[in-house]
C-alpha cells in the first residue's frame, strides 16, 4: 500500500474555556459580598460601567425633609401664626404675668431663693431656635444623622485589663511583662505563649514570668490568664474559697467528669454522692471562657439570595431578594462620544465588551439562581407546609435534570446561597439530603429527617427509661424507617450526643440535683 498526503476539512464543535466563560462559572458560586467585592473591582477599572445612584431620588427627599410641614402661603395664615405667637407670648412670657399667674391659680411664683440669683429667661422664638440648631432635630442644618454614633463603644478584653494593670503591679518592668502576656490572650481569655520562651525573648527570669503572671490571674474578670480549662476553674474557685483538696482532685480530673464516671470521681475525692452532686453545681457555675463577654465577634446578617413565601392561590411565591441583586449600569452615552477618538476607540471597545459581558453574566446567574431555587420548592413543598420531619431526600441530579443544567452549575448555584422560608433561613445545601430506605419498600426518608427523630427520640427519654442505639433503631422500623445500628451510633455522635450508658449518667445526677 503506498503511502500519500492527503488534506482534509473538517468541521467539529468544542467548548473552550475563555477566561470570560470561567469568569461566568466563579460568579456563580460567588456570595453577595464576594460579588459586591468583585464588581467594585470592575467598576474601578471599566470607566463604562457605574453604579446606580439614588442621589438624585435623595436630593428629592432632602428638599422634602427641609419642609416637614405644609407651610401656608396666604396671609390670613401668616396673620393667624403671627397672632398666636403674640398670644403665647403675652400669656406666658411677659414680665407681668407671673403676678396675674398667682391670683389665677392660686399659687405664689416668687422667687423665695434670693441668694441664687434670677434665673436666665428664654422666650418661645429662642427655644424654636435652640431647638432648630440641634442636630438630631429636623429642622436642623444636618438631619441626616446616625444612630450608631450615640451607641456607646465596646470595651476590650485587653482595654479591660490594661486599666487594672497599674493597680497591682507598680514596677514599670513587671508592666512592660504584663503588657507582653496580654498580647498573647485568646479571645476567650487564655494565655497561649509558653512561660520559658516568653523569659527569654524578654531576656528575664521564668521566676519573675510566673510571679506576674500570678498576679495577673487576680484581674478581672475572674479565670483569665489561664493556661489550661482545669487552671481556668482553679483560679475562679480560689477567689470563691472553694479550692478544697475534694474540689482539686475534681478539677484534676475533668476527663472524668467528661465521661460521667461519678464512681471514679467519688472515690477519687473522698466524698459522697450528695457532695459530689454539690460540687457539679458549683463547677456549672464557673464560666470556662472568661473572656467571652468582651470583643464579641462582629455578628454578621445573613441576607438570603431567595424569599419564598405563601402566595393567595395556595402555592408557594419564589422571588429574589432585591437587596442581594446586583445592579450595574453600562454607560452608552459615554462611550458614543469618547469613542469618536480614533486612539481611544480600541480600549473602549474592549471595555464595552467587558461590560456588556458583565451585565449578562449578572443577568445569567440571577436566572440561575431562580431556577434552581423554584425546583427546591418544589421538591420540597411538605417540608415548607409541615416541617423537618417531611424532608424529602433529594439529589445534584435531581434539580440538575428538571432544569435542564449540569450538575456542577446546581452545586455552584446552591454553594453559599441562602433560602428565606415560612420554616426560618436555610443554606439551599441543606435541602439536599440522603436518602434512607423505608421498610417494606415505602417512600424513602431524608437522612436529615430521620436525625431529627433520633433528637426527639432522645430528649423525650427519662432517667429510668433511656434508650439504646438498639432500642432506637426498633422505635425506627415501627415508624416505617429501616437504618442499622451503627448508623444510628454515628448519627448520634455527630450530633454530638453522649451514649445510652453517659446519659442516663447524667440524667439520675441532675434528678437528684433537682430534688434537692
């Protein structure tokens, strides 16, 4: 056979992945804030995109705040507020009026504290004034105040104890040590820096590291410069005068107490059962995180991405929450008269492509969003009408398959996106659950369904009556649910829930704790 070249056409399609198409995939699965984020970058290098701006509607609303009340224009009004201000003014500010006040009223206005001095008189037009320059008022030259700056600020674990330092340390080198051991707190309170490398990055002693540190465990609140959760319980039981050698050995050993090994604990501290009870309760007391109470964590507002709510034909309304929408505009106009110039015409070009871009990946992910989250209302219309226990399981493939779209753009679409339901606020992951086999071949069960009855199975029980991994699952296949049992085991655990043998441990002593 004798070997030739040959050329040959051929057309074929193919998905390439431009940076714009993988710039389409991250919006996707981007949150409001990462989006928010993103498009400002966007703004700041496109001089074709802008921000939609409601100064024009503020400028409206100003001009409309500067005049709360109708004014009237006629001069039989101007006449009537005049002669009212005279009125008020002859009534009740006049020199002569607290004379004819007294026969009137039966009172005596004068002044029966000499010595004081007269006190200084304000008349209503000086008062309006006063009033009017206010700048909380509305009528004053800035309304357009706000409310956080009257919130008094936070007060730091450190601010805390930076003010108590000077009390009980008086050398200024005990301060500089004690101010280098504040540093390394946690924000529960806890020193985390080793005691031997501290007295050598200071060049001192480890002597004098533990002496200020031990007086540094005496500040307020009670417990912190702690090393340990055992040396946190010691300190706040030492202030209380509760530090006996019963209360040491308990302390010493918390992995008991974790166990609920009350047979250990007793015979390790020497003391009874109902002492033993007493000492729990003062442990329940002593708060193992003393700094918790300061620096609280900026406590962020989830904003969901889709409302659902009931609409008045029975069904369920989807919507997407404007607030979360991003609006970006593209300027045309602009670009018309700047791309007249022949040297700028290429650059705003490709930024006109960016934009128009932009605007339909926006529009495309908004889409998206929609679709995915009106066939998880769908899917699961039992859960929104009648709650957790009527979780469907359900699947990736499943939405991907009824909305016609690829698996991996559902789990984009649903990454850190938010669903405001009747039921409360939940990750749209969530309604993606496994499925359990039902006995008998009945409707399967949502793995998260079935961890809610294991929970309530759970916190029904009573001392005497505490259940079983086996006896959960048999109270299971009555309900119609067939599950092994050591999927019942790891479901427990990872709701962190201790085992028949700890909880009914626990559930005598805090019975006897509650009868005393």
């Amino acid at each position: 056979m004798a070997l030739s070249a040959n050329l040959f056409l051929r057309q074929n399609q193919s998905l390439v992945m431009t940076p714009q198409l993988m710039q389409s995939i991250q919006l996707l699965q981007m949150t409001h804030v990462e989006l928010t984020q993103f498009i400002a970058q966007e703004v700041e290098k496109n001089p074709l995109l802008e921000l939609p701006s409601d100064e024009g509607e503020a400028g409206e609303r100003g001009e409309a705040a500067d005049e709360p009340y109708p004014q009237q224009t006629d001069d039989a009004g101007d006449g009537e507020y005049e002669d009212r201000g005279e009125t008020l003014s002859g009534d009740w500010y006049d020199n002569g009026s607290s004379s004819r006040l007294s026969d009137e009223l039966d009172a005596n206005y004068t002044n029966v504290f000499p010595d004081d001095g007269a006190p200084q008189r304000l008349d209503a037009p000086e008062l309006i004034s006063q009033w009017k320059s206010m700048p909380g008022s509305a009528e004053g030259a800035d309304s357009n105040y706000d409310l956080d700056e009257f919130v008094a600020g936070q007060v730091s674990l450190r601010d805390h104890l930076a003010q108590q330092i000077p009390f009980i340390l008086p050398d200024m080198a005990d301060r500089l040590i004690a101010q280098n051991l504040v540093d390394q707190l946690d924000d529960a309170g806890y020193l985390q820096a080793d005691v031997a490398e501290a007295g050598e990055r200071l060049g001192t002693d480890a002597d004098d590291i533990e002496r200020v540190l031990s007086a540094l465990q005496t500040l307020d609140p009670p417990g912190v410069f702690a090393r340990s959760l055992a040396e946190c319980l010691a300190i706040q039981l030492r202030q209380k005068d509760r530090f006996d050698p019963a209360m040491q050995a308990l302390v010493e050993n918390l992995e008991l107490l974790a166990r609920r090994d009350f047979v250990t604990l007793k015979r390790l501290c020497g003391v009874d059962e109902e002492d033993l009870l007493d000492m729990l309760a003062e442990i329940r007391q002593l708060n193992p995180k003393p700094g918790s109470g300061f620096e609280p964590g900026v406590s962020e507002a989830i904003m969901p991405d889709v409302v659902v709510r009931p609409s008045s034909d029975g069904a369920w309304l989807v919507e997407l929450n404007p607030d979360t929408l991003p609006r970006v505009l593209v300027n045309q106009s602009y670009f018309s008269r700047v791309a007249k110039n022949g040297e700028d015409h290429a650059f705003l070009s490709e930024c006109l492509q960016t934009a128009n871009w932009l605007t339909r990946s926006l529009d495309q992910r908004a889409k998206t969003i929609m679709k995915v989250a009106s066939e998880i209302v769908r899917q699961q219309d039992a859960f929104l009408l009648h709650g957790v226990d009527h979780l469907r399981p359900l699947n990736l493939k499943t939405v991907a398959e009824a909305i016609k779209m690829h698996e991996s753009t559902v789990s984009r679409v649903t990454s850190n996106k938010y669903m405001l339901t009747p039921r409360g606020l939940f990750e749209l992951k969530y309604f993606f659950t496994v499925s359990i086999s039902a006995v008998e071949g009945g409707d399967s069960h949502s793995a998260e369904a079935v961890r809610h009855k294991i929970r309530t199975l759970i916190l029904q029980e009573s001392p005497d009556t505490v259940l079983s991994d086996d006896d959960i699952v048999d109270m299971l296949k009555k309900g119609g649910i067939d599950l092994a049992r050591r999927t019942v085991a790891k479901y427990r655990e990872a709701m962190n829930i201790a085992s028949s043998v700890q909880r009914r441990r626990e559930k005598r002593a805090l019975a006897k704790v509650a009868g005393f």
